[in-house]
C-alpha cells in the first residue's frame, strides 16, 4: 500500500527539512550575533550589544556607541536602508547587510519544497541543500569577521583616545582594546540557524531511508547498542593487549629460525664420529668413522 502524503512527510529526510525551515524564521526575528562588552566606566554593567539578520542593533547599544566614538570605532554603514542607530561619516559600508532577510528566507522556502519532492529525487534535493546552507552560513561568516577586521583597521584618526593600535574583533571569542574587554559570540538567532542546518544535515543522513518519527525509539535503542558494542570492544582490547604467541617469529639464516641448527641429543648420539690413529701405520694418520658402524672392514681408510 502506497503511504499517503502525509504520512511521508513524517519520514526524517521530509520532518526535519519543514523543522529547519520553521527555525530559520524565528532565527530571522531574534538576534544573530551578540557582544558583550566592560568598562571601567560602568563598572559591574556589562553592556551587551545584539546584532540581527538584518540593519537592527539591540541591547545596550547605544551606550556602547559613546564608548566607540572615544577610539574611533563605528558601527557600520548598511547604505541601502536607515538603521536604527545613527551613522558616522568614517563607518565602513555593509550593504551586504540587507541581503539578511533574504537568505533566511530563502533557505527556508528551499527547505519546504526539498520536504514535498517526490522520492526519486529527494535525495539529491536534500544533498544539495545541505551542501547550500553550509556553505552560504560560511560565507556569511567570512564576510562578517572581514567586517569586523576592516572596521577594526580604519579607525577614526581625530578620536578622543590616541594611540590605540588597530585590532580585529573576533566572530567569536575574546578581545581587548585599550580598558575595554570584549566576548563575541551567537546570539538566540544564530543558536537557531546552527541548529537548522544540524537537523538539515541529519536529513542528509537519512536522505536514502524512509525511517519516519515513529521509528525514532527504536533508532535510538539500535544507536545506543551499537555505541555500548562498540566502547565494550575497545575497553576488552585494551585490557587484553597483544598475546605473544600471535606475534609473527622472525626468522634468519636463510629462513631457517635461530635455533634451527642447534642438534637434539639423539642426533647429537647418531652423528658422533670418533678418530683413531692407526699406530701401525706408522704414518699418524686418522680414521674417521661413524660410531655405530665402526671401522672398515678393511681398516683402510673410509
């Protein structure tokens, strides 16, 4: 019997494609990148500022914008569109900054269509999503710390505060410039969009199963026996180590091993020789002869 549509859409490589899509929407509407800065001037404040998908900035930025102008820093210039903040003359241009709302929504309504695609060609729709998203994400985040690193290298000659080197603010991580210390990292938003392209690349993996949510218990049972077999098997081989008898022997003297050529005391007993000398010779030769068979019987030599 052939599964309803709406019982396909239940299959993970269809459910977490429309997951995904519903995330990146709400991610478009909360902050994407947070930092959060200190200064002795408010001491015990810290004074977070919230940057969006799109020319909006939020928390504490307006005081922290005084605290830019005395070292020449601005916030950015999106060009296109009035932000929600003023714009100095020295900012440097992001009119890339509009595209925001573009991409989310973008990678949003490509999700929703790979969701119903028919099955024969789910699998590279899915592919190709994936391989989408990670790479627009990492592209944005390349052009944003270049931002950063431009905004951070064309300070204001004639602010306050003179003499601070130029520096690059991190996408993520710490920094500090003169008394003011600095944590960048994603906001609520950028959480969100982290996680839509995790469930995006968890489709990826089931994009040629039709395993559904109903079938999530039992994945999820299979997962974990197969990761208990598996540490179960390395901490065994680790107590048990190698056995000795398993190593390969080497061998030498043209293959033979070591102790090849050393005689058993039976054939050390059956190649024994003795050496007479025949007095009556008069000559002091040797016989040489096996022991068991004794001399010649003609006492000539052998």
């Amino acid at each position: 019997m052939k599964p309803s549509r709406l019982t396909r859409l239940t299959e993970f490589r269809r459910a977490l494609p429309l997951l995904a899509a519903a995330l990146l929407l709400i991610a478009l509407t909360l902050p994407m990148w947070r930092i959060t800065l200190t200064a002795p001037q408010y001491p015990g404040e810290p004074l977070p500022v919230e940057v969006y998908a799109y020319p909006h900035l939020g928390g504490e930025w307006k005081e922290v914008q005084g605290l830019n102008k005395y070292a020449g820093f601005y916030y950015p210039d999106p060009v296109y569109v009035d932000p929600n903040y003023e714009v100095q003359d020295r900012a440097i241009d992001t009119p890339e900054w509009v595209l925001g709302p573009v991409v989310f929504v973008g990678l949003a309504l490509a999700s929703v269509v790979t969701s119903v695609l028919p099955t024969d060609r789910i699998e590279r729709a899915i592919a190709a999503l994936f391989g989408g998203a990670v790479a627009v994400f990492a592209t944005m985040a390349a052009i944003i710390q270049y931002r950063l690193h431009q905004a951070g290298h064309s300070l204001d000659p004639d602010a306050p505060l003179m003499g601070i080197d130029p520096f690059t603010p991190p996408i993520l991580g710490s920094y500090e410039v003169a008394n003011i210390s600095g944590t960048a990292g994603p906001g609520p938003g950028g959480v969100l969009a982290i996680g839509a392209v995790v469930l995006l690349g968890v489709a990826f993996h089931y994009r040629d199963s039709s395993a559904t949510v109903t079938d999530l218990p039992a994945l999820a049972r299979d997962a974990w026996r197969r990761l208990r077999d598996r540490v179960g098997r390395g901490d065994s081989d680790d107590r048990s180590g190698p056995d000795p008898d398993d190593r390969p022997r080497v061998e030498t003297d043209g293959g033979r091993r070591p102790d090849a050529g050393a005689a058993r005391p039976s054939d050390r007993a059956d190649s024994s020789v003795r050496t007479d000398t025949d007095d009556s010779s008069g000559d002091g030769s040797v016989a040489v002869y096996d022991r068991h068979s004794g001399p010649p019987s003609d006492g000539g030599p052998p």
